[in-house]
C-alpha cells in the first residue's frame, strides 16, 4: 500500500510541479520539505504541532500557551506548508522551538524527518490526512490528536469514495477534537472508532479579545498615517481575492458620492498582489493606490494622490488588527468568489460590524452562527454589498448593536482550546 500511494504521490507531484513553479510556491525553505532538516536542532522529544496556514497558524497559538503549561519541560517543533503561515509560526515559537515546512509525504522523506525530529507528540490542526507521516509516526510509537477537526463538504464526498483505505489510517489517530456534530458523524461514517472523537468547539473563537480603547489609544497614529479625520469612517476589506476587488472599487465609487466620509482600505489575502490590486486602483476615474508600507509617521504621504481620492492597501503582514481596532465597518473577502471565505472572528473580536458573502463554505458553521444571532451580515452579490454598506453608513445605532452582538457570539463559545488541552494531556499519559 505504501509503494502504491508513494507512486501516485509522485506522480502528481510531477504534474504539478509547472503549475507550483508558475505559482511562484518554489521557496527558500522548500528543501525542508524534500527532508533537509540541516540547523534544526536536537530537542529531546518535542511536541510536534502542525499547521498548514495562517489560519491555523494563529488559531494554535493558545493551544501552545496551554500545552507549554501543561508540559514544561517540553520544546516544540511547529510546522507549516506556506510561506506566510511560516511567518507566523515564527513569532509564535519560543527561542528554544524550532519551525520548519512539513515534509513532502512520500515514505523515505517522512521516515527521516520523523527519526530526526523524534517527537512525543504529535498534534494536527484541522483535518489534514497524510498517510504517510501518519503511518510513520504510528509505528514509531508516537501518540497522534486532531485537534479543531472539520470534514468540509467537498473533503467528505472525498474521503467516503476511498474510505476502506483511509479508515485504518485515521484510526491510528489517537483522538479527535473536532469543531461540530456534524464532523463527529462525518468522522464515524468514516469509520474512526466512537471512543476516539469528542466534541469539543472551535478554537478559532478562543481568540483573545483585545481590549479595543487600548489598542486604538496605542496604535492613534494610524489615524494619521492615513490622513483620516474624525468624521471620516474607515471600511476594510480583508483577505480579498481577485475577481473581489473589482466589486468593492464599484461599490466604493458608488458610495462615495453619497458618502464623501468613507475611506476605503484593501487588505488581500496574499500581499504578494498588492502592485495589481493598484493597478485597478489607478484605473478607477478619481481614485489613487496608496500603499501602506509607503506611510510613514503622522505624515499621510498623500501628495501623490494630487486631489484624487486614496484607497489604501495593505502590502504588509502583521498589521490588519490595528486596521480592524479603527475601522468602522469589515468586509471578509474570499467570499464573493468561491474561495469558501476567511475568518471573521478577529474583527468580530474587536466589536466590528462583519459583512461577507454567501460563499463561507469552509467557515459554514461559523458564519450561519453569526448570521442567527443577527451578528454578521451575509450577502448574495456586489448589489447586496452595496446595499448592506449603505444602511449601515446610514445608522451609527445598527453598527453598534452589530459590534455588541459579535463580541456576545464570541464569549458564549469560547472554551475548545482548554477542552483540546486537557484531552492532549490524557492521550499523553496513556
């Protein structure tokens, strides 16, 4: 079974391979993932937390904070498979860690990095299935959890079409912690033994929630990087994709005639994008790009934009959430396109108004849960995008009682990171 998944494995990988170059996904630490684990110290049985992005990247934070309680004594090896969610990795990681990019899951690859490494644990965010290190790590005695697991639609059809090979591998998974009723069924049908998943939440609303006066009294200066005055809102659109750009500057333009108040800011989910997304920019009649990384102090470095109005993007990592702390209204992108959303906790976190579009498919509990408890806004198109803006540029009291309901949702299902923790622990000790 092994000799017939590493061929196939390596099949698509050749397949792949124009489209990962075309994509520009052939990066420095990518050695790592073919093995090379050349400065990675020797940690003395790690715990070993993986997590693919910067989604799951930011969500294991707390957990780590939990598990560093739970197990002094131990380091931790973190790792990712993209750039940015390596980054974040990095500034999770404490000084004796170590973060690298998960090998590649063909069998000898995964045998030497698990024998380098020789974790005592090793801990999954969300559901990512890799036969191969699963089964590597298994025979080397390695208890395995998954923690915030999800069975997204797509993935089931998937799975159930080869589930008598994936059952025996997903139950050599020592327990499942996953986000929903809905993943423990799906998880079942699959065939994971019943004693094996628990209930448990979503990490994600584990969040610390900031403490909004203090980090926009810590971070005014934004204020004036941007040249917004008091009467000025401030609307951002977080984590867009192409194909959404093009929606929001229509909507903008349009809004912008009635509502001469209204600054937009363009935070893509790949900053790498930020000089296209300009482009469009500076192709709107009246509209000029204006980078952040370009804004320097107090001074809003707009001379450029001579009279035309500004619209700024986010070019830079690390500082969306001071964005989020000043704004007044957020729009979470990869939702207009079929992208399956991002997540909205974090402005909801800070009592933020949060509009996204009706494809959240990947965030599908989270987003129906805010739209019952009338907490977020869900569109169909640009046309509901605009109309959605426009009431509530036209109602300071609605954008407040959103804000207050967002930060009610959060409290109330908080508690998975602890639940994770403390099941982590037993798994350990058994």
């Amino acid at each position: 079974m092994t000799l017939i998944y590493d061929l196939v494995f390596l099949l698509f990988a050749v397949c792949y391979l124009p489209v990962f170059i075309f994509k520009r996904k052939m990066h420095k630490g990518f050695a790592q993932r073919l093995g090379f684990l050349s400065g990675v110290p020797d940690l003395g049985r790690p715990i070993w937390v993986h997590a693919v992005s910067v989604g799951e990247a930011m969500s294991v934070k707390h957990l780590i904070e939990e598990l560093r309680i739970k197990f002094p004594q131990k380091d931790f090896v973190i790792s990712t498979v993209t750039p940015t969610g390596n980054k974040i990795a990095r500034s999770i990681a404490g000084k004796s860690d170590a973060v690298i990019y998960l090998p590649l899951d063909l069998s000898w690859i995964v045998r030497a990095v698990v024998n380098k490494i020789n974790p005592s644990l090793f801990v999954i965010v969300e559901t990512e299935i890799w036969p191969n290190l699963i089964c590597r790590l298994n025979k080397n005695k390695v208890p395995i959890a998954v923690v915030n697991a999800r069975i997204s639609d797509r993935s089931f059809k998937g799975y159930l079409m080869i589930r008598p090979a994936l059952k025996p591998v997903l139950n050599k998974v020592g327990i499942f912690c996953v986000q929903t009723a809905l993943d423990s069924q799906r998880l079942a049908r699959l065939g994971v033994e019943a004693g094996k998943i628990k209930n448990t939440g979503n990490m994600k609303f584990d969040i610390k929630v900031r403490d909004y006066d203090q980090l926009k009294k810590d971070y005014s200066d934004y204020r004036g990087r941007l040249g917004l005055g008091t009467k000025e809102k401030l609307w951002v659109c977080a984590s867009t994709h192409p194909g959404e750009e093009e929606d929001i500057l229509r909507v903008y333009l349009n809004l912008s005639r009635e509502h001469p108040e209204l600054k937009l800011l363009i935070a893509p989910r790949h900053p790498e994008r930020s000089p296209s997304i300009a482009n469009l920019v500076n192709a709107c009649p009246g509209f000029c790009a204006a980078m952040i990384s370009r804004l320097a102090g107090r001074d809003p470095g707009l001379r450029e934009c001579s009279g035309r109005r500004p619209v700024f993007i986010l070019d830079t990592i690390g500082q969306l959430m001071y964005f989020y702390a000043l704004c007044d209204i957020v729009f979470v992108g990869g939702s207009l396109v079929k992208k399956g959303g991002h997540n909205i906790l974090e402005p909801a976190s800070l009592g933020k108004p949060v509009v996204f579009g009706k494809y959240m498919f990947n965030f599908r509990d989270i987003a129906d849960l805010f739209v019952k408890n009338r907490a977020g806004i869900m569109v169909e198109d640009r046309d509901g995008l605009e109309k959605s803006l426009k009431d509530l540029l036209g109602d300071n009291s609605r954008i407040r009682e959103l804000g207050q309901a967002c930060r009610e949702v959060i409290f109330k299902n908080k508690g998975a990171t602890s639940a994770n923790a403390g099941l982590i622990r037993e798994l350990l000790k058994s």
